[in-house]
C-alpha cells in the first residue's frame, strides 16, 4: 500500500509516523487543491485508489493511519506497542514545536523543546525505522529510507546551531555527532554542523575533515540514479531543479572553506 502525498509536511508526518509495509511518497497534482491537503491511498495492485481530502491535524493524520493499520494485529504490537507510539507522536509533534522556537530565535526555548522531543521519540523512531527496512529490503526503491528519521536528524542539527548561538559548545558537539550516527553519515547537513562546532572551537583540522565530508555526500546525492518518481510533474521538476541548485551552491561555499582552511593550516 502506498500513500501519495500532496503537502510537504504532510509528507514529513506521515513518513515519520507510518507503519512498515506503507509507501510514502510524493503523489502528482490530482486537481482538488481546494481540498487539501490531499492524501492518495494506492493498494499493492496499483489498480484502485482512495483520494482522502483535508488531512490537517494530527488527530485527521492518526486516525488515516489507524484506517490503514495493517490486518496483522499480532505482527504489529511485535513493532510498536501503543505506548511507544504515542511516544513516537509525541516526539515528532515537540519537534515540530521547536522548530518554530528555532526559527522564532528563542533558542533556549528550542533547546528545551528539542531535548524533550529526542527523549520521547527517539527510541521508537528508531525502532520503526529498523522495521521498515527490514520488510523493505528486497525493494530496489523504498521511499521512507531517507525521510522517517530525518525529523529526528534535524532535531539533533538544530539543537546543536541553537546551543551554539548560546555558545554551549560541548553539548552541540555531542548534538553534531548525534545527528551524523543516526543519519548514519549520509547526511551532509550533520557534517556541516560538526564542521561549526569544530569552528567554534577553533579545531581547524577537524573542522576541515568534517567538510570534506560533506562534500563527500553532497556528491553523492548529486550521483544517485534518478529514478521516475510519483508526481513527475512541473511542480516535482522544479523541486529536483531546486535541490539540484542547493547541493551546487553548498559544494561551491564549503570548497571555498577549505581553501581558506588548508592555507591556514599550511602556514
């Protein structure tokens, strides 16, 4: 079964919250933007589907996601007890309460909120994560690998810039090294955090090595295999278009660095 979405945070939600055996991915336009956001529900067999109108609210969210809790019951209270769940929702939604902390620039707020955020929902996150990539991993495509934990990766990388701000160096250090182990060291943003933690504390070798790092996946999400996705429409081109020229100009900044830090070093 699959889930075609037609809201980025929508599709953030349910990827963070969705059971093994569900597809997440981004949907084409479906023409009832008045109804939004719109949920499409696809079964195994690609032949019938379900439009679902007006997903808004973490009650409407959870209870799409109770609709379409898999028949197994024993199967999946093996994965996630309910108590763990509620955990796990719980986590996301404090997460989401601190990122508008962090962009409201209360970073001390933000920190409170992360931590909590972490504490609650990381053990199950991960949990449901091992899951999904176990019952997905014959799948030579699974959309949920990159984005059911990136929730959490960005509460560690955004916990670490705010205690930053707050020149709390030692626990954003501890933040940065979070955010690569549980993005397992793909993500270049986790990388580039450690690279301003090792900034501020004057570490330039270390600062040097997590940019080349960096570097490192940026290139390799500029060599993934492109592979035809759900929804490659205008608006989904212009979004790989839009990816395309971050990743370019992050590569191009941090090349930069790294001449300066090398010629540093070298001096």
């Amino acid at each position: 079964m699959s889930f075609l979405i037609h809201s980025f945070s929508l599709l953030d939600c349910l990827s963070a919250l969705s059971s093994p055996g569900i597809d997440v991915c981004k949907g084409p336009c479906i023409s009832l933007c008045g109804s939004g956001p719109v949920v499409e529900v696809c079964n195994s067999d690609d032949t019938t589907s379900i439009k679902k109108k007006r997903i808004k609210g973490s009650e409407t969210i959870l209870a799409l996601l109770s609709e379409l809790k898999s028949v197994d019951e024993e199967k999946e209270d093996e994965i996630m007890k309910q108590y763990m769940f509620d955990r796990l929702v719980m986590g996301y939604e404090l997460a989401q309460e601190a990122n508008d902390m962090y962009k409201a620039k209360d970073y001390k707020k933000s920190i409170e909120l992360y931590e909590d955020a972490i504490q609650n929902g990381r053990k199950p996150a991960m949990i449901l994560q091992e899951a999904r990539q176990a019952a997905n991993i014959d799948k030579e495509e699974f959309y949920n690998n990159d984005r059911g934990i990136e929730w959490l990766v960005s509460a560690f990388k955004n916990s670490c810039r705010a205690r930053l701000m707050l020149k709390d160096v030692d626990n954003a250090r501890r933040d940065a090294f979070a955010s690569t182990v549980f993005s397992q060291n793909m993500d270049p943003g986790a990388h580039e955090c450690l690279a301003e933690v090792c900034a501020a504390s004057t570490d330039k070798l270390g600062e040097l090595q997590a940019i080349k790092t960096a570097i490192g996946q940026y290139e390799r999400l500029e060599e993934e295999p492109s592979k035809p996705l759900p929804g490659a429409d205008a608006p989904a081109r212009a979004e790989a278009a839009k990816k395309k020229s971050y990743v370019s100009g992050r590569k191009r900044e941090l090349g930069f660095r790294i001449v300066k830090l090398e010629r540093e070093l070298k001096g």
